[in-house]
C-alpha cells in the first residue's frame, strides 16, 4: 500500500563512488519479508570514495535513496575542514572537503572512465590542469530571494530552502560585497520574495557579474513589478548606496518577470545606472557582456582552454576554420587572428550580433557570422565557404548528436577541436567520427569549477591519411 508505514533504518555504508551530483555513492543489500536480497542504491552528499559513513534511511523498500550521512565512521586521508560556513547546507561548491589535488585525479579519472565506455582509448587523457589558486574564481554568480526576502544560495537537497548570504568563497569578492548592499537593502525596505506556489511576492533573483579585466561590475536585480510608483523611494535609496559603497558597478539593471518558470529571465528591462553592458577580456580579446551573455564564468582558466584549443587545432594562415556553437566568440576571436578566414555559427540570434560586434572592435575582418542551428548550419556554410580545414565545436552539455557530427566527418576538416563539458557526452560524439576515418589524438582536461564535480576538456581528432 501506498500509505503504508515504514519504518526508519540506519546502516553503516561504503562510499564506492561519485554520483553526478558530486555526491557519495554507496550500495545496501536488505533483505525483505519474504527473505530475498533487495538492492538499496544510496547517494549521500558530503563523503569520499572509501569513507564507512552511518545513514538513516526514511524508506528502506525504495530502490534508491537520498541522504545526508549521520556520522563519517571511517573517513578519507582526502578529506579536509571546508572553510565556507555554508558548505553544510549549501548545494554549490559541494566538494569543499575533498583536497583539490585529489579533485583533480577524480575528475581525470572521470574523463578516462568516460571514453573507456565508449571503447576509446583512455590512455590518451592527460592530467586535468587545475588552478594554483581555486578560490574566488567566478565572475558570475546568481542568487534567491527566500518568501522573506532573505538573499541567498539554494539549499542542498531543496530546492525551495534559501540559505541567507553570509560570503560565497568561489565568486569574486566585490562581487559578494555589491550583493550584500542589495541584500541589507531589501531586508531594510521588508521587501517580500517571489513565492514560487503562490505566485506572490516582489524579489526573485540578484545577478552579479564582474570582469576581472577591468574590474567592472553590473547587477541585474530581477522583480514581479516596475522600479516605480510605491517602489520609487526604495530604488533611488538603493541607486544611492550602490553609488557611494560599490564605484565598480557600471550597469545596475531592474528586469521585471512575472513569469512562472524559475529562473533569471527579462520581459523589460530598465537601466537604474551606468550602461546596459560591461566590458571583459579574454586571451587578449575584447568582449562586450549583457546580462544574458554566455561568457566563461571562470576567467583564469577559460584562458587555458583557450591556449589548449589553440595548441592542439595548430591553426595555419592559409586555413579555413568552421566554429560550431561560437557563441559570442570565445574561441572564434583567437583562433581569427591565426587563419585566413573563419565562419561561427550559433543558434542564438544575440550571441551572433555579440559575436560580430567582438569581431570588430578586435580588429578581425576575416569573420562571417551566422544565426542558425548547428545542423543547417554547416550545410550553409559549406555551400558558400567550402571544406574547411579545421572545424571546431562547443556543444552544451547534452552534446552536438549523432547527426551534426555526422555532418561534421561528411565536412572533411583536416582537424576537428572538440571542447566539452560533459565528459560523457563528449565520447559518444567521438564515437560518430571514427566511421569517417577520425582518430582521437590527445584529450585535455581542465578544470573550470573547483570544488564541485563539474570538469571540462578540450580534444582534437585527426583524419586519417588513407581515409576517403
């Protein structure tokens, strides 16, 4: 029955994994009523590989089961104190008690695992390139606004639990302190948030974002209603407080959402200061950022996936280059400057304009620009830019698919780039080559997002000579 009581277990456990999550992974045989042996799946936040931890199982007949470990029985020379007082609660930064060296021979071994599955060589996987100083590293950061109007990070487990923002050790710190002002603010003015059940509320998300080139900081603080009217007092306070305590801020943005979906959306915008926009750099390059831009959000080491893209595709004056899912450009810019002429393509109409507007203020005239879907795309391109000899890509997560990377070995390029931030994805792709004569050569990880289980790679393949 489905009501039926269960009642309560605790077992002892050994962590024999990670989950996606960057949770523990462990296995309990029960055995039930009728005495047959039932697999329990466990995933339990906040433990290692090899660690005896205690749990308590709220419903021991499920096949699987989420839960926070009530003692670390037998704990991992790995682990070390988290210094973030949120990381108990927090859902970010998940693996802050894990010692970095040994996140990064995880997350190779992760990305070894990956194309072993995918009866690829794992062998030709390097060490994953990890950052000196893996504190402080992102330049973009969104937060909630709890029913009470408490700003914060979601909660671990619970989606719906605001935990109130106190510091955050992996967003830049001018940054934290602009979010702060804002936070101070609305808990000052009793300012409700959004209530996801009952549609109510004013304070959804705060955007922060900042570049560590020029320093430049904009805030998008995204709201059920206009800056205006009953709120007017309360902006020009707020516009007044960000002027004097956070000079970085030069695009302070009001994005009004009353949509039902739950994220960092805009159906009009209003400029409270300074511009719409900031500017960045990257590997030299110029960059022009809006709200919702897709740009890098670690800066550092988006630098070193530039340079490992650049060493690996061996770009040559005389080449032609196809940049698939280009984006605003990151990879299109540098790699420009080094061929006779490269074409981006990218779904989002923006990102294109983006794209172009980059190109030019770097100089680059050797560019064209398209707005169309990754598969009719290269169709296009290949009609009015012929075969290219080096072809690159930087799918989403979900990965290029079977047919775009089809197109791609149909295409021919000498050398294809691959950069990706799922491993998995990524050696299914590769699989799709090998039919048309591609050899994987050399797979880079780098590590994008310290402390969480997140890990990115650049790879190039090959044609073999003696393919057709």
């Amino acid at each position: 029955m489905k009501n039926e009581w269960i009642e309560p277990e605790t077992y002892e456990v050994t962590i024999n994994g990670m989950d996606h999550r960057g949770s523990g992974r462990a296995v309990y045989w029960r055995e039930n009523d009728q005495g047959n042996k039932k697999k329990l799946r466990l995933n339990i936040p906040q433990t290692l590989p090899g660690e005896m931890v205690k749990v308590t199982v709220d419903r021991p007949d499920r096949k699987r089961w989420w839960t926070m470990p009530q003692a670390i029985l037998e704990e991992s020379s790995e682990r070390v104190e988290p210094p973030c007082p949120h990381f108990k609660k927090c859902g970010g930064c998940v693996w802050q008690h894990w010692d970095y060296t040994a996140q990064l021979n995880y997350k190779t071994q992760n990305v070894k695992e990956g194309l072993t599955q995918s009866g690829l060589n794992p062998n030709l996987v390097k060490p994953a390139i990890g950052m000196a100083e893996p504190w402080h590293y992102r330049n973009k950061m969104e937060f909630t606004f709890s029913i009470e109007g408490e700003m914060g990070l979601h909660e671990q487990g619970n989606f719906r639990g605001i935990i109130p923002l106190e510091t955050c050790l992996i967003a830049g710190e001018p940054m934290v302190q602009a979010a702060m002002i804002v936070s101070a603010w609305a808990k000052e003015y009793n300012l409700p948030g959004y209530d996801k059940d009952e549609h109510t509320g004013l304070l959804r998300h705060l955007m922060v974002r900042q570049s560590f080139a020029t320093n430049e900081i904009m805030l998008g603080l995204f709201a059920t209603a206009a800056p205006d009217g009953d709120l007017h007092t309360a902006v020009e306070d707020l516009k007044a407080r960000i002027a004097k305590d956070a000079p970085l801020v030069k695009s302070f943005m009001w994005f009004e959402n009353t949509d039902w979906a739950d994220r960092a959306q805009s159906e009009k915008s209003h400029i409270l200061s300074g511009r719409d926009f900031i500017h960045d750099e990257l590997a030299g390059y110029k960059f022009r950022l809006w709200y919702d831009t897709f740009f890098q959000t670690n800066p550092k080491q988006a630098e070193v996936l530039v340079e490992q893209a650049l060493k690996l595709g061996n770009p040559q004056p005389d080449e032609t280059m196809i940049d698939l899912f280009c984006g605003v450009g990151t990879f299109s810019l540098p790699f420009a400057q080094r061929v006779k002429a490269l074409a981006g393509i990218e779904i989002v109409e923006s990102s294109i304009e983006s794209a172009k507007r980059n190109a030019s203020d770097n100089g680059l005239t050797n560019t064209t620009f398209l707005a169309k879907d990754a598969r009719t795309g290269i169709d296009q391109m290949l009609e009015e830019f012929g075969h290219p000899e080096l072809l690159m890509l930087d799918p989403p997560r979900s990965g290029a698919g079977g047919k775009v990377m089809r197109r791609i070995g149909r295409a021919k390029p000498e050398r294809i780039v691959y950069v990706s931030c799922n491993p998995e994805t990524f050696a299914v792709d590769v699989q799709e080559l090998i039919p048309f004569g591609y050899e994987l050569q050399e797979v880079q990880p780098v590590d994008m997002f310290p402390h969480t289980f997140h890990v990115e790679l650049v790879a190039v393949l090959h044609k073999s000579a003696n393919s057709v």
